[in-house]
C-alpha cells in the first residue's frame, strides 16, 4: 500500500502520530515515522522482536544477523561513528568527485556563520603579523616571492595554488611561524583537504 507523503511539521499541525517523507533511515528501511521521537516503525519492531528473545545468546545471534542483513548506509554509520580508515578513505574519495558540493556548503556556512568566519580569520592575521613583523627585509622578501610564484602558477596552469603553513598556525598542539621555511605552495584542493591537520612524528 502507497503511503501519503507528509512532513513530521505538518504531522504536528493535523494532530498525527506518524509521518512519511519517503526517505530511508539509516538501517535502509523505507517506511512511516513515530511524531514523538523521529523513530522509524521498522526499526521499532525489530529491536521488539529482539528484545522479546529472552535467550542471551539467540538474542545475540539475532543482533548481529540484523547488523548483517542491514543495508550499506547501517555500515557507513559506524564506519564514521568509529572514524575508521575506510572511513577516511571513503570520505576523501567523495570529497574528491563532489568538490563543488563540499564548496557550496562551504561558502554556505561561512555566509550562515559570518560570525565565527570574521573571528578566526582575525586570529590567524594577528598570528601571521604577531610571527612575521619583527623579519629582517629579506626575510620579508623572500615570503613575498613565494606568493608571486603561487600567483604566477595560478597563471600559467590555470590551476588555483594556495600558499601553505606545513605547520598550521593555528592547532590545538602546536602553532607554526609565518616564516619561508614553514611555507609551501599547494594546489587549492590538496591545501582544503590537508585543513589545518598536523601530525605529530
């Protein structure tokens, strides 16, 4: 039987008890809603058909057989749940074919958070200025060169270059220098996807 496609929103507003959008939970079923806490109705009376197993071990059998029968998004929950490798493999990989996507939502929340994006751009010009105004002229030259040459790529491959702190200014370990040997020129999307991430050796 098809069901009525309605917002939990609207559910409220005709005193309902259930909704449908349609869309799958994250155990890949596909069915009707509870108002009261979001919950999926299939997922519902699985975990009652677990709970009602009074036997440790069939109720035990049946957990992982549920784990097992569910579909690929149940496993790319707790894959990024645990934050496992697969996980950052898959990420990077998604990233990497749905750049524009990742951009978008990007400039978004920079639009939605003006706020928070002014703060900490800021705070890294006053680390960049706290760690470079006390330079010798040469020193300041030679940083200026390594942006002309990110520019000069830019115009030449076409390609966007970012210039990067190998040691990001700004993390919770340890804070890098404004300074040409803590400088390196990177394409725009390696530079997004390394962030401001710092291994420690």
């Amino acid at each position: 039987m098809e069901m009525k496609l309605i917002s939990r929103k609207e559910a409220i507003q005709n005193n309902l008890t259930k909704y449908f959008t349609g869309k799958s939970c994250k155990h890949g079923h596909t069915d009707y809603r509870y108002v009261c806490d979001h919950q999926c109705a299939e997922c519902c009376r699985v975990k009652s058909r677990i709970a009602g197993n009074k036997d440790p071990e069939k109720r035990k059998q049946a957990c992982k057989q549920w784990r097992l029968d569910s579909s690929e998004k149940y496993v790319e929950y707790y894959m990024r749940k645990n934050n496992s490798p697969e996980w950052k493999e898959y990420l990077k990989k998604h990233r990497e074919e749905n750049q524009e996507h990742y951009r978008a939502k990007g400039r978004l929340y920079g639009n939605k958070n003006r706020g928070k994006r002014n703060a900490r751009e800021m705070l890294r010009n006053y680390r960049k200025y706290a760690s470079s105004h006390h330079h010798s002229p040469d020193i300041l030259e030679r940083i200026d060169e390594i942006y002309k040459e990110a520019t000069n790529k830019k115009l030449v491959g076409g390609v966007d270059y970012h210039v990067d702190h190998i040691i990001p200014l700004i993390h919770p370990l340890v804070c890098g220098l404004h300074v040409p040997w803590n400088l390196q020129i990177l394409t725009a999307t390696e530079n997004l996807r390394k962030s401001n991430k710092f291994e420690v050796i």
